[in-house]
C-alpha cells in the first residue's frame, strides 16, 4: 500500500540508442546525488533468464503493427513466447524510503525491437523529491522512446507525472499516509 509508480514501454531502435539512454539516466540520476547504481549488462543466471523471459511475456503485451509503432494486446501477433535475447538497464536506489527503481530493457528475438515490460516502484516513504526526480528521469526515457516512434506508457498514482501539479502529489501522499495511519490503528485494536 502507498503511492506508487508504474510504467512500460518499447521501442525498435538499435543497442546503442538503448545505451545512450541509459547513459543519460544515470546521468541524471548522479546529478541529483543517488549514487547507489547498478549497470545492468546481461543475464546474471539462468534463473535471471527465466525471470527476463516471464517480465516480456505478461499481458497485455507489445505487438508491432507497423512501421515501428506498436500496440499493447493481450493476443501477441505469434503463438511462441517471446524470448529475450539481451539484457541492459540501471538498478538505483534512490532513497531508503523508496523502492529500487529500475529501468532495464530487453531486446526481443533479435530483432531490434527492445521492451521494458511492466515495472513499478514505490515512493509513499521516501521524500516527495525522490517521487519527483523518478517523475523526471521517466519523462527523459518517454521523450526518448517515442522520438524514435516507440511506445510509453506511466501511471503514476500521485497524480504528477502528466499533471506537473505538486500541491496534488502532496494532497496523494496525505491521503495515502491517513488511510495507513486508520488501517494500522484499527489493527492494534484487535
């Protein structure tokens, strides 16, 4: 329970333009003083493989329609699973109160085509600065995605992310923090 982040995309474009994204995510996140990052390059195991493979297969799914542009469908356009063939991304932990943010991308059938599959990260204990900065680092991955025709999808449920409206994140947050507040009372009364 507590605010959260979720968000996915995809893109056709080739490893280096992933590369520079990421690049230029942890640049951002450096430039706002999180140092705890972590490249991720590969499949560290099989069972790192197999988690990948089951990430780019949860519906709905990513189905290319035509010239680069894509549709999320809960039918893929083949009956085969997809299998991932390369791994890249950055693990970040932004702040003690906020989930692990993550933005990894795997490249599908070596084709080009690269998914980050449904992620999410929770911020409701952490300061609204790591809400907004995890707000701004996935506006630099959306702005890249979609300038080379690719897909990106957030829903952020503080309400920030397309409305720029801080006094409603913080409204969000309070709201979230009451209601755990209630919750956590009419526990200790039983």
């Amino acid at each position: 329970m507590g605010i959260t982040i979720h968000y996915r995309g995809v893109v056709c474009c080739a490893e280096e333009y992933i590369s520079k994204i990421l690049v230029q995510v942890e640049d951002m996140l450096r430039e706002n003083k999180v140092t705890d990052i972590k490249r991720l390059d590969g499949f560290d195991s099989d069972e790192d493989f197999k988690k990948a493979k089951s990430l780019v297969n949860l519906k709905p799914v990513p189905s290319w329609v035509q010239k680069g542009s894509f549709v999320y469908t809960f039918k893929p356009n083949s009956k085969e699973p997809r299998t991932p063939t390369k791994k890249k991304g950055i693990l970040a932990n932004v702040h003690p109160g906020c989930e692990s943010f993550e933005v990894t991308f795997y490249e599908l059938g070596g084709e080009g085509v690269w998914q980050l599959p449904y992620t999410f990260v929770k911020t409701q204990f952490a300061p609204l600065s790591a809400h907004l900065l995890i707000c701004d680092v996935l506006k630099l991955v959306e702005a890249m995605v979609t300038y080379k025709g690719g897909d990106f999808l957030v829903n952020d449920e503080g309400d920030y992310y397309y409305t720029n409206d801080l006094e409603k994140l913080r409204d969000s947050f309070g709201k979230v923090d009451l209601l755990i507040g209630r919750i956590i009372s009419a526990l200790a009364m039983v």
